[in-house]
C-alpha cells in the first residue's frame, strides 16, 4: 500500500493492537496465581560464600516472606507448583488442538471481525475467572483465553499490515507484541497491590475500550478484494484517507498482491497451494523462525518469572524483580520498534539472538558458580528480557505479515502461530519438572542453544523486507523476483524483476 503515513491508519492500527493485550494477560496471569501457592515456614539453608558460612531461608521460604497474609485468609483455593504448571501451559494446549479454527473463522468473518469476536469473548470469560472462581472455571477459562488469544493474534498482525503504508509498517506492526509486552507489565504491577480477582477483573475492563474502537476500523481492504467486494475495498481505503485520484491504483496492487479478484480463497484452496515452492519456502522458514522464537527462554522467564527468583534466593523482593522484568521487556520492545526500519529486520533478528546466548549463559553461570552474588542473577535476566524483546519477540510477528503469500496467508500464520504455541506450552509445562530434575542452574542452556540456532537460520535464509511493499515481500521467493534474494540489500531487494 503505497500511502503516505496518515492518523487514520496509525489509530487503526493502535485499535488493533490493543487486542493483543490479552495474550499478555495470559501469559502474566500464572503470577497472579501465586497468591494461593500455601505459605511454608522458613527453614535455614546454609550456603558457601567467599570464605565463611552464611545462612538463607530455602525457597520455599523466601516465597512465604514475599507473600502477603491475604493469601489463604480470603480465599479457599489452594494450587502447588504443579496446578500452575499446567494452567500456565493449558493455554498454549487448548490452541494447538485447534489449529484450522483461526484460518476458517477469518475466511468467512475477515481480520477485523474474527479480532472483535475473541475481544468480546475474552471480557465475558475474564469476568466469570474473576467472580466465580473455581478449579474447574481457572482449567476452562484458561483453555478459551488461549483459544481467543490466538484468534486475536493471527487476525492482528496480518491485519495491522494491511492497514498501514510502508514506510510505517515496521514501527506499526511492532505494536502488537508492545502491546503484549504491556499487558504482562500491567498484570505483574497489579498482582503486587490487588487480590488475585481484582487484577482479573481489571484485565477485562482494561479490554473494553479496545473493543469499542476495533468497531470503528475498516475491514482489511486485502480481504475484501479476496472476497471480490472492491466497492467495500475502496470505501476502506478511502476511510484511511487514501486521496481519491489513487483508490484505484491501490486497488489494482492489491488485487495483483493477492493474485484474486472475485475468487473465494478457502481453507483446502490454500493448503493445496502450498505445494508451490513460492509458498511452501517462505512458510517454512517462518515456522522455523517461529519455533526458535518460543524455545528461547520466553515460557520460563516470563511465566514463572517471580517463582525463578525466589528459588534463586536472590535478596531483592521478587514480585519487583518480576515488575522490573515487564518494564523493561515494555521498554525493549519499544526501542526495537523505533529501529526496525533504521536497521532492517535481519540484523536486528541476528544481533537480538546472540545477545541473548551470552544474556542466558551468565544467568547460567551466576547460578551454577556460588561466589557470584545472586544480584547477577536478576542482572543476567534483565539482561535477556531486553535482549529477546527488541529483536526476537518482536520480529517474527512482523514477518509473518510480510513474509507469508497472500495465497496461504490465514491457514500459514495459523500454522505457524499454533507451532510457536505449542513449543511456548511445551516449556512452559516443563518448566516445574525441569527444576527438579536437572536444577535452576542448568535450565537456561537450552533455549541459548535455540537462540544460537535463530541466529543462524536468520543469516543463512530470510530476506530483507525493510521498506517493500507487500506485493514485494510477499513474493519474495517467487522465481520472477530476483530482487528480493539480494539479502543484503534492501535498496535493491525492493526492485521487482518480471518475465
């Protein structure tokens, strides 16, 4: 969309974004539920230092002394570690088991309206957690955020894409991992102050304004042209400000980007053409990307980060050690927005992973050798957070919008997406048993290694998409577009060579 950046379609992506609040919530609200972990008497644990013996409490200890007294007092629900375990994971589960649902809700109520129905939904279930609370609501509501959070994701990003002009939609697709990024932050703050109910209810009220301002975008002119509905199309462009006299030249790319004029693209339409290799390379690499992405260290750090300090015993208090993680994954992510079209996505990507294989290895290392104080240790994971947060949490996001072709863009983010969710659930769930069976000290020595690898897939495949319209980058790996493999170039990458 060759558009000059307009308020229109920065508030419309803003819209957008701010559904992706919830996956935040999702993922921070396993730190809420510390609350009703049971409270443990302290219990002296000596150590060695730098010469002498000195005596911490264990633990479990450190986490009753952090916890406050409204734990047990005023609620009757008790978990242990196990039962946050799996409702942290149960997200991730419920949508991996539903992996088609995203792409065929999207093909018949399009981006915008699939994202205002898992808004809707999501209020309603956040309520009813937060007001009728129970074992069996936490395990159902759990299972339909996830669904409803991925709903929102695969519809968001594709769609902040669409809305938006080149030159901005580095910065603007950024928005939906920020997003995420702030909704953890809020959900970390709050369960520091309020009552595990309270915060989920404020989750829910957080979401409703966003809810009333998705009502009042347009509809992805993209999909409507799929639809053969080029009427609506130009009225969409038209309310993004779109001048007049270019409407129907924005049309014409678009119809050319989607390579569909009336022709309904369904979900075994698209699976089919997957077999071209225009579509299947740049699917594959992007849930390769994906994979990476989820198994390095996000599961861990960010949902038991409060329960991974107190188990480090580090001295600080860990509800803020985990509020100073949120801000500065916020903060990182906001950064990494501001120069992803400065930089370009491929060396953001590769200099992001390697800062986070050195970030996790001191992490390692301050908690295998003893004489380094544990301060190092909420140094090396701040250290990460901002690391992976302004390149590998970020970036993939806004490929898949760019990346993915257009003819199996639904079912190709869907895929990928559930892929990303399903190596997020797996460490996530693991995360526990982890802990007993090799140690905290040992626990960060995978994901650097998947960090190692994303480096590494990134220099060897994916292309430079900085500045290219979708109809560029989309086709990339089209045989007719041998601009788009010079890597290393993008002022040439954006040249287009046809038969």
């Amino acid at each position: 969309m060759q558009l000059v950046p307009q308020g229109r379609q920065i508030a419309s992506a803003f819209a957008v974004a701010g559904g992706s609040l919830l996956e935040g919530y999702v993922i921070g609200w396993p730190n809420v539920l510390l609350d009703l972990l049971p409270p443990a008497e302290p219990s002296p644990q000596t150590i060695n230092g730098t010469g002498t013996n000195a005596t911490l409490p264990d633990a479990d200890a450190i986490w009753a002394l952090t916890n406050n007294t409204r734990t047990t007092k005023e609620f009757t629900l008790s978990l242990s570690e196990n039962d946050i375990g799996q409702l942290a994971a149960l997200p991730s589960v419920a949508a991996i088991t539903l992996v088609t649902l995203p792409s065929i809700m999207i093909n018949y109520l399009g981006l915008r309206g699939v994202e205002i129905l898992g808004v809707s939904l999501a209020i309603v279930q956040l309520l009813l957690m937060a007001f009728l609370p129970s074992m069996m609501m936490f395990y159902v509501g759990r299972f339909l955020t996830g669904i409803f959070s991925v709903l929102i994701m695969v519809a968001s990003q594709p769609l902040v894409s669409e809305l938006v002009s080149p030159k901005i939609r580095g910065i603007m697709c950024s928005l939906p991992r920020m997003m995420v990024s702030l909704g953890m932050l809020q959900v970390y703050i709050l369960a520091s102050y309020l009552p595990w109910n309270l915060t989920t209810a404020t989750c829910a009220a957080a979401l409703t304004p966003v809810l009333l301002h998705l009502v009042f975008i347009p509809e992805s002119p993209y999909w409507l042209v799929k639809k053969g509905r080029k009427e609506a199309a130009a009225a969409a462009l038209a309310s993004l400000q779109v001048p007049p006299d270019q409407i129907k030249e924005e049309l014409e790319e678009i119809a050319s980007c989607v390579n569909e004029k009336t022709e309904e693209i369904g979900l075994m339409e698209q699976i089919r053409r997957m077999r071209s290799p225009s579509n299947y390379k740049p699917f594959l690499l992007m849930i390769t990307i994906c994979i990476l992405e989820a198994s390095n260290g996000n599961a861990i750090v960010l949902t038991y980060s409060t329960l991974l300090f107190c188990k480090a015993g580090v001295e600080l208090d860990p509800r803020k050690c985990s509020i100073y993680v949120g801000i500065t994954r916020f903060l990182a992510m906001l950064v990494g927005a501001l120069i992803i079209d400065k930089i370009g996505r491929r060396p953001l990507l590769i200099s992001s992973a390697l800062l986070c294989t050195f970030s996790l290895t001191l992490t390692t290392c301050s908690l295998a050798i003893d004489r380094i104080p544990n301060c190092m240790v909420v140094a090396g994971v701040i250290m990460y957070m901002a690391s992976t947060s302004a390149g590998c949490n970020l970036l993939p996001y806004v490929l898949l919008g760019e990346i993915i072709p257009s003819a199996i863009q639904a079912v190709g983010c869907s895929i990928c997406l559930e892929f990303s969710e399903l190596f997020f659930s797996i460490f996530a769930g693991a995360t526990p048993a982890m802990l007993q069976a090799i140690g905290l000290a040992y626990l960060f020595l995978v994901p650097a290694g998947a960090n190692v690898a994303l480096a590494l897939v990134t220099w060897l495949w994916l292309p430079e998409t900085r500045g290219r319209t979708l109809l560029d980058s989309r086709t990339s790996f089209e045989p007719w577009n041998k601009g788009s493999m010079d890597l290393l170039n993008p002022e040439l990458a954006t040249e287009k060579i046809y038969n």
